[in-house]
C-alpha cells in the first residue's frame, strides 16, 4: 500500500505526478494557507507530511501518531521543533541550494530598491503627483562602490557578495560564526567583527539562520552603531530582528532605510507600524518566489519525501537531525 502524504499547499503539476506514483497524497485546497487546527485534524493517519513554513510542534505530532517524514519546502526549517521530531524519529528534509541565486537576487532588489527610493516614487507616479523637477528630497544613495556588510556568509550571503562585488564594484565585509578563508581568496570579501561591520558599512544585508543565538542579534544597540546614512536589509527571518527596535531606528532616523523580506510576525497585522513609515521597502516574504524555483524546490521537497518515506537516505536531511 501506498504511504499516506498530506501536502499544504498546492503543488506543480509534475510534481503531483511524481508524488502520485509512489504515495496516495491530498493537497490542501483552500484559497487562505491552513491554519494549525486543520492541519492536525488531516494528520491522524499520515506517514508524510510536506509543508512550507507550518509550525511543526510537539503539539501538531501528537496528532500526528503514524507521521514518519516531514518535507520542507524551504532551506530554512526553525518552524520545526527539532528535538519533538527527532524523540519521535521523525525525519526532517529542506530544500538548499536550489533557492541561493534567487533569494541573493532579493537581497540586492531590497538593496535598489531602498536605496533608489522605488516603493516611494512609484506611488508618487502613480499618484498623478509627478511634477517637473523632482526635489532633492527624493533623491537616492548610489549602490555601486559603496561599502556593503554582510552577517551570516553562508551560501547565499556568498552569493550576494558576488554580485555586489562583481556586479556593483562594492566593497564587501561580513561577519559569520566563523571565518570562510577561501571565501575571503575567491571573492575578495574581509572578515570583520561584527560591531566594526555595522559601524562602517553603507548597505548592511543579514543573511543568518534564525536560531536561539540569532534571535534579535540587531537590536537597538547595533542599530545605533551603525551609520545614519545606513540601509538595512532582512532577508532572513523576522526573529532575527528586534522588530521594535527597528522602528524606532527608522523613525528616529537613526539610520536612513530598510528593506525586509520577514517579519516577526507573518503575515504582518495591519496595525504594525512598519507599514506606516516611508523609509522601509516591505516583501511578504518572497526570498525563493520564482516560478522556476519554487517549482525546483518542490521537486527537491517530494523526492527527498518520497526517499524517507521508502527507507532511502533522502538527499538534503536537517543537518541537526543526522
Ligand atoms: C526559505 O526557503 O527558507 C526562504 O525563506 C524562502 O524565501
């Protein structure tokens, strides 16, 4: 007999198909994503689950009793409870490298974008409030040969620095857990410590995993280490942020912009003040939402399923739950 997958969003075609000769699968249907209650209602009496950001809890595994492989469709995997999954021999897949160019790609939208002010002068065009001469006031801060930080050089702050050195003539740091020195040889970026790197940069890009030691590693006190000239990107997860803190710091011109892709809260409620502020460039989370990739991310995501599922060593196990 087949193992059962519940899948909670929908899915490429192929993909579908693949999954369909080796699983009997259901596909969450709904035009909002599933909420948690729904999710454990579907789960009773299914081996596999594939997801894309859905909190798996202790609580959503005790629904979950004959669940034997968790698929995320996604790199990042801190919605996970590791040591719930991992008590319960439950294995645990991501999707790397597939995504690296795409969300690098974000990043340096992110960049532009705050930097050339797109967000607020695409609502000045479409306003009808384009007037000859535009004021010095909505001018823009060049990115080439400024000066850019990177926290967290993994393989898609690696990614970054190539295209912002290459691409852009920028002068690259970073700071990470520990020192890359072929990264440093083969892309020309310095190693800098981290309170030197907020200090000095233009463009500061964080790029790091969210775990207990990243949560809010930016808060107020590296806010105002940096440059009041400095933008600040996010495009790893909320929590890495002091969200408050932040706001503050744009409000307060501590520094001079933002673009976030994640937020501590997703999706963001309507009343978060972010959403009041002209100096900030918001994505709802989109790092990896290219046709192309989320298609290759799915395929990734069903094959390392359906390898789990069937006792093969799936190809991209969570490093943690080896
Ligand atoms: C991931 O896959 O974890 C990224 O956040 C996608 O945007």
């Amino acid at each position: 007999m087949k193992p059962k997958v519940y899948i909670t969003s929908k899915l490429p075609e192929d993909v579908a198909d693949y999954l369909r000769q080796h699983c009997e699968i259901e596909i969450w249907d709904g035009d909002r994503a599933i909420t948690g209650e729904e999710l454990a209602e579907r789960l009773t009496d299914v081996e596999g689950l594939m997801t894309s950001g859905n909190k798996v809890s202790e609580r959503l595994l005790q629904s979950a009793p004959k669940l034997r492989a968790v698929s995320n469709v996604s790199v990042g995997y801190n919605h996970n409870d590791l040591s719930a999954m991992k008590a319960r021999g439950i294995i645990g897949t991501h999707t790397p490298y597939v995504l690296d160019d795409t969300v690098a790609d974000l990043a340096l939208t992110l960049m532009l974008s705050a930097a050339r002010r797109v967000a607020e002068l695409d609502q000045l065009v479409r306003s009808g409030n384009w007037q000859r001469g535009l004021g010095e006031q909505l001018f823009g801060t060049d990115v080439h040969h400024a000066k850019l930080g990177i926290i967290g050089m993994g393989r898609i702050g690696e990614a970054i620095a190539k295209r912002a050195k290459f691409g852009f003539d920028m002068d690259v740091a970073y700071y990470n857990r520990s020192r890359k020195p072929a990264t440093e040889e083969k892309l020309g970026v310095v190693y800098q410590p981290l309170d030197e790197l907020l200090a000095e940069s233009d463009f500061i890009v964080l790029m790091t995993p969210l775990t207990p030691e990243t949560k809010h590693l930016i808060g107020r006190p590296q806010f105002e280490r940096m440059k009041s000239s400095a933008i600040f990107i996010n495009v790893s997860r909320g929590d890495t942020v002091d969200e408050k803190a932040l706001i503050e710091a744009l409000r307060s011109k501590t520094i001079r912009a933002a673009g976030l892709d994640v937020y501590e809260q997703e999706p963001v409620s309507p009343d978060n003040e972010l959403l009041s502020l002209d100096n900030v460039v918001l994505l709802p989370h989109i790092g990896s939402a290219t046709h192309a990739t989320r298609n290759r991310m799915a395929m990734v995501a069903a094959r390392n399923l359906v390898d789990a599922l069937y006792g093969r060593e799936p190809q991209y196990v969570i490093p943690e739950l080896k």
